[in-house]
C-alpha cells in the first residue's frame, strides 16, 4: 500500500490527485479525438438513441448498485483491521442488488422499457454492464481510500482507452443500420470485462461475504443512493426530458453540450477521488485549518477550470459537433455553472457521509430533484432547452446552502471557509452572465481569455519561489530515495 508518507499530508494528496488529473486528461483527449467520430457517422436520432441509453445507464447504476462503493471511503475508519473482508462484502451484495433488479425488469419489462425507452435488444448488455461496472466503481473505491493513486489512473485510462477504440473501429466498419448497435456493444460489452476483473481481485483479497458489514453498508448506502439518485437524475433529466417533450433530434443538441461539459465533469470527479480519502483524514484527525485551506482551494481551481471551459465553449462545441451544432453553445454557461455548484456541494456531502449524517441531505436533495424535473418538463414547451441548465444551476445553489446549514447543525461548519466560497461563486456568476456578450463579439472574448492567461502567469510568477521551493524538495527526496535503493 503506497502510505509511506501519512495519510492525509498536503504532498500525498497532491500526489494522488496529479495522478488522476492525468490520467482524466488522457481521458478526455481521446473522448475529443472520438466524439467527432462518432457524431459525424452517427445520423442525429441514432446519437440520440445512444445518449438515451448512456444517460439511463448511469441513472440505474446508482440504484442498482445500492451506491455501495461510496461507503469504502467511511468503512476503511471503522474496519481498519477488516478492510478487505468489507470491500469483498459489499461486493457480493452489489452483484446481488442488480440481479435482482435484472429478474424484475425481466418480469415487467413492457412496462419498464415505455418509461426508459432502450429497445429490448440492447437490456441485456445494459443490465451486464450494470454488475460489473458497479464492482468497478467498488475496485476505484478501496484504491483511492488506500492512496493508490497509480493503481486508480491506470484503470482509468484502460476502462475508456479500450472501449472506445473498440467502438470506433465497429462503427467505422458497421453500416449505417447497425452503427448503433455497433456502438452500444462496443463500448459496454469491453468495460463491462474489465469489471469481471476488478471483481475477481476484490473477492479473491476479500474471501469473505458478512451480514455485519452488509448491515453497516446499507444503512449508510440506501441515504446515499437517494441523494446521489436524486442529483443525478436531475442533471441526466436534461437529455430524457429533451427527448419525451421535443423529440430525438433536439436531444442532440443537448448532448452535444453535456459532452462537452464532461471536460469539467470528468475533471471533477477525478480531483474528488483525492478530495473524498484526504477531507475523511482531515476530520478523523480535527485538522480544521487545514481543511479549510484545502477546501477553499479545491474550490478555486475548480472555478479556474469552469471559466476557461466558459469562455472557449464555441470552439469546444465546433471541434466536437461541428457547424450543426452551433446552437448547444448558449447551454454552456448555465451547465458549467451548474457543475461548479454541484462541486461545492459535494463537498459538504462527503463531510456529511463521514459524520453518518445522511438521511436529511438525501430528502432535501429529493425534494429539490423533483421539483427541477418537474420544471424541465413545464417550461420546456415554452423556453426552449435555454431553460434547461439554469434549472439546474439554482436547485443545486438552493442545495449548496441547505447542505451547509446541515453541516453547521452536526457541528462541522469550521471546516470549510464559506465566505471564500461565496466569492469564488460570486465570480464564477459574473462570468456566465458576461459568456452570452462575448459569445456574440468573439475579439472581445479573446481579449478576455488573454488577460486571464496573464494573470494566471502573474501568479505563478508571484508566487514562483514557494513553488519551487516544493518542487525541489520533492525532486531531492526522490533522489534520496532512489540513492538509498
């Protein structure tokens, strides 16, 4: 296990999430080269299909997997001594949920498939990848709580990496009747087997399946569900709602601005795997001031990357869709503003989580989920998929302030530094508002990109001898280490 240096230090996180910085960029360079691919030879209402499937794909995997993996994090605390035993637990347990799942869209399947609408031939392949991606997520899981941050990017890269080569290659080949097909079993079929492996060291380390941590799992996993369920399906509701009020080829449309938007998603989602196992450590050990520095600063750089993914979103939007999407753009700024909030909530729920505070932050975000699809589904009609990320920018700012409330309530509020919070978010605001001028006056805007990539290098010059005083003394303990071997 890679914890020479102690868990929760400043140098191990920034190792941890350097490697999955990395490894998500990787990522999404290849998502860039593929997209394209994939958008030009597929007809719009086949892409459409596609991101459907994608979309329901990831609703049902938070239900069918009973979101499982995200009690690792907390278990490890708690089963220090009976880690893997746990992790091998509630791995059979996910396998479990999901076939249950399995026989009863079997039973009721005519019913089941009017409301996702996936054709009856792509179920089985759907419910496979269910399973296996669940133990995947488990696997991803126990290596970042243990900080195998190499482990975690090389997984990574591989789960995407092979599938979509895979895809491409089918699709290029396929006729156009069969593209879909071709790209649905692809992709799934491949990740779904790199899975089956992940699945085969969990038990194999593991050997062991316990009521007892199967009863600690699912009280802490079914709140957790809801809430992730909850959220998810507020922000995947997008495409889904496209689809039953205007129709398959609007959906496209969208689709095209959420993959894009996946750049600062994937993002997110990679620096979390770092921030999840670091802010648990930090609130084991009561380090206040550290967590509130660290928090403050994740936040940062995750706006730091929303406004850059702003302001570049026309020629994002073009190198993925081309000319005929030109259209998604005026999307941007709202879903990217959403995806920040969002990334600040989270932060909250994983204070939440370690506290096994978590039923109340599930209701609310419930509460609130439903009333944004609720208001997707009305105003669509009438304002047009315009309306779609500003719905989901304000359900999750209402959820920002509910959540930390909740978090002041169980005592933790001296963990994040909330005023700086604000005023990333206060800036963050400023520009979404000034994306829809400069998208019209596009000098301007490369005026604007300009100074900030001037102040960025101002900073970095600032503050150049802290930064290189880290980068020297890293350097030179990894000489050191290397003289001693």
């Amino acid at each position: 296990m890679q914890e020479k240096e102690k868990r929760g230090s400043s140098s191990l996180v920034l190792k941890a999430g350097f490697w999955y910085v990395i490894s998500t960029f990787l990522i999404k360079g290849l998502s860039f080269i593929t997209t394209p691919i994939f958008s030009r030879l597929l007809s719009k209402e086949a892409y459409g299909e596609f991101s459907n499937f994608a979309s329901w794909q990831s609703l049902l995997l938070i239900i069918t997997s009973a979101e499982m993996y995200s009690t690792v994090a907390r278990a490890y605390y708690d089963y220090k001594d009976d880690f893997d035993r746990y992790v091998s637990s509630v791995t059979i347990a996910s396998c479990g949920v999901t076939l249950i799942f399995y026989v009863l869209f079997l039973v009721f399947g005519d019913w089941i498939r009017q409301v996702v609408a996936i054709p009856e031939e792509f179920v089985h392949v759907l419910f496979f990848t269910l399973m296996f991606q669940a133990c995947k997520q488990i696997y991803m899981a126990r290596e970042r709580t243990l900080y195998r941050y190499k482990s975690v990017a090389v997984i990574s890269v591989v789960n995407l990496l092979i599938p979509t080569l895979i895809a491409v290659v089918l699709v290029l080949l396929a006729q156009e009747p069969q593209r879909l097909s071709a790209r649905i079993y692809g992709f799934y079929v491949p990740s779904a087997l790199i899975g089956v492996g992940c699945a085969a060291v969990l038990l194999w380390r593991g050997r062991r399946f316990s009521l007892k941590h199967c009863r600690y799992a699912f009280v802490l996993s079914i709140p957790l569900m809801a809430h992730y369920l909850t959220a998810h399906l507020l922000t995947s509701s997008n495409t889904i709602v496209t689809k039953l009020v205007l129709g398959t080829e609007a959906v496209s449309s969208v689709s095209i601005a959420s993959s894009t938007n996946h750049i600062l998603t994937i993002l997110w989602h990679a620096v979390s795997g770092a921030l999840t196992t670091w802010l648990m450590d930090q609130l084991e050990e009561k380090n206040e001031r550290t967590a509130r520095k660290g928090t403050l600063l994740y936040v940062a750089g995750v706006a730091v990357v929303s406004i850059g993914v702003m302001l570049l979103a026309p020629e994002l939007i073009w190198i993925l869709g081309g000319a005929k999407y030109a259209d998604s753009v005026v999307l941007m700024p709202g879903m990217v503003t959403a995806v920040f909030v969002q990334s600040i909530t989270m932060v909250f729920t994983i204070i939440l989580t370690y506290r096994k505070k978590v039923f109340k932050t599930a209701l609310f975000t419930g509460i609130v989920s439903v009333l944004g699809v609720a208001a997707k589904y009305f105003l669509l009609p009438y304002a047009g998929i315009q309306v779609l990320p500003f719905v989901n920018a304000a359900a999750f700012g209402i959820l920002l302030v509910i959540n930390y409330f909740l978090i002041r309530r169980y005592g933790c509020g001296r963990y994040v530094n909330v005023k700086g919070m604000l005023a990333v978010v206060g800036a963050e605001l400023l520009v979404m508002a000034g994306c829809y001028f400069l998208y019209r006056n596009t000098l301007i805007r490369y005026c604007a990109i300009g100074v900030i990539m001037i102040l960025v290098c101002a900073v970095m010059y600032k503050y150049r001898r802290p930064i290189m005083r880290f980068v020297r003394k890293k350097l030179k303990k990894k000489t050191n280490k290397n003289v001693e071997e």
